[in-house]
C-alpha cells in the first residue's frame, strides 16, 4: 500500500516526529510505499492534503485533534482515502474514542490490518469538524491559546491561557436554537460528538462518531464557579446529572448572542458567534483497529 504520512512536529510536547520516524520505518520494513511530510508552519497541514494524489491507499495525521482537522478540511473530499489518527497530541480524542494504540509498531499492524468505520462529519459554518464545537468560556481559552502559542504546548501549557481568560471574560447570553425549533437560554455550549471533553472531562456519556446525531449541553449559570463545578462533574462522570444543564440531541444547532462570543472547533480557535452548525452522518473512513469496539474516550 502507499501512505501518506502528514506530522505535525510540535504537536503535544514535541515528541511527534521520533515516533513517526519510527512508524514510517516499520511500514517500510514491511514493503509499503511511505511519503512523509512534515509541517513547519500553521497551515501546511491543509495545504499538503489539499494535493493529495488518487494514488494513495491510506492518509496518516500525526498530531493532536487540531491537526486532524486541519487535514480533514484540506481534502477535496472529506468521503475518499480512510484516516488513521496517529495520537501525539495532548488530549488525542479521536484516537481514544476510536481506540486506537499510541506505540508506533502496534499503530503501523492497525494501518495495515485495521478495518474502515465510517464516521459523522459536523459542518461549522464552511469548517469541518469531528469531534466538538463549543461557544463561551472555552473557546474563549483557546483564543488567548492562539495568541500566545510559539512552539509546543501540551496540558501545562493552557494554565496561563486559563488564567488570561478568567480574569478577561465576560459572561455573554447564547441563544441555542435546536433543529429549527426550541432555543435554549445559557452562558456555555457545547455541540459534542465524543463523550469526553478535552480528553479529561465526560460531558455527554451518550455522544458517538457515528450516532446520526449532535449531543448538545447548555450550561444556564453565567457564574464561573457554576462552570468550575460542572467541570469538577465532568472529571468524575457525573455532569449529566448537574441542575442548570440542558441536554438535547440534534442534527441541526444555530448559535447566537447579542454580542459576540468566542467559537472553537475540534479544540482549535475559529471565530464568533453566530455560527450554524450541520451534520453530515457517516461521511468519513477513519481506520480503527480489527477488533475495536465503539467507545466513549474511557
């Protein structure tokens, strides 16, 4: 087979391109045709999947979520050669929910032997994504991310992020409007397709790749202390059962605000708010090993 091989180098802690070498080399060793390139600016993730040749069997993003979608939205087709997520990122929810090894070995048995699932594409606006696209507070996180970000990141590197945006952000009121019909009332919302958040926090423990459907969580409180008591929940499983969240499911959300609110996608910074969000159900091939069963990012 020929593998395209797309590695983010600072991607986590900076670890992304030793691993990959090592994958790459395995492939090798077992006579496929590997093609490796590595970024060295923001975007040319995008713009290498956006050339990808007919030619190649399998498309390999190493890195965390935002590169992941990065690639997705570089592909002419988001329908055509399957994905394989290969984790060095931070939270790496794609690969966790679809359970997929991170040692470079077992990862290159899954390229070769695992089978394809196909799985829900969310449409921000134009911007695809997989796994989450959320408005207030967190985004708001990811906007000083994007600010300030020069090289590798990983866990320790949203502290200050976190801290610039408590002492910045102002409680805005979105207005969730669910499938065209009800709108809901809150300060944070969250339009999941994976259970866990971040890869820490359980949000929405019904949420699947390939359930047809949004899960969506509105947080009503405006206080940040209402907020760092339903992320305490989501650490320990218990959010679902949090006063002052609702929980709907949907395949079409429009979000609005009177002023406008951050919007982040897949983890990533995208923009303000209003934006309408669509579902695409079982658009994309991702590679999933031989043996895996669906699973909520446990």
């Amino acid at each position: 087979m020929r593998f395209l091989v797309i590695c983010n180098p600072i991607a986590g802690r900076g670890q992304s391109e030793l691993l990959v070498r090592r994958f790459v080399r395995t492939l090798e060793q077992r006579g496929h045709l590997v093609d490796l390139f590595i970024t060295a600016a923001p975007g040319e993730a995008m713009e290498r999947a956006r050339i990808l040749g007919a030619d190649v069997d399998r498309l390999v993003v190493a890195g965390g979520d935002g590169t992941v979608n990065e690639v997705l939205n570089g592909l002419a087709s988001p329908s055509g050669v399957p994905l394989l997520h290969f984790p060095t990122g931070t939270a790496n929810q794609l690969a966790r929910t679809l359970g997929l090894p991170f040692d470079p070995e077992d990862l290159a048995r899954v390229a070769e032997h695992g089978r394809i699932r196909r799985i829900d594409m969310g449409l921000a606006g134009h911007r695809r994504f997989l796994l989450v696209a959320s408005a207030g507070f967190d985004a708001k996180v990811t906007e000083e991310v994007k600010k300030t970000r020069t090289d590798t990141l990983g866990y320790a590197g949203y502290v200050f992020p976190v801290l610039k945006a408590l002492a910045s952000h102002e409680a805005q009121e979105l207005y969730v409007r669910i499938d065209d019909g009800e709108v809901v009332a809150g300060y944070q919302a969250m339009v999941l397709k994976v259970s866990r958040y971040g890869g820490l926090f359980s949000f929405a423990q019904e949420a699947r790749l390939d359930s047809g459907l949004f899960s969506v969580c509105v947080i009503q409180e405006a206080a940040i202390m209402s907020w760092g008591l339903f992320a305490v929940a989501g650490l320990l499983g218990t959010a679902s059962h949090c006063p002052g969240v609702v929980h709907r499911t949907a395949r079409r959300v429009f979000i609005e605000s009177s002023d406008p609110v951050p919007v982040e996608i897949d983890g990533d910074y995208f923009g303000m708010t209003p934006i309408g969000i669509d579902l695409q159900p079982s658009i994309v091939p991702v590679i999933v090993p031989e043996n895996a069963r669906d699973r909520r990012g446990d």
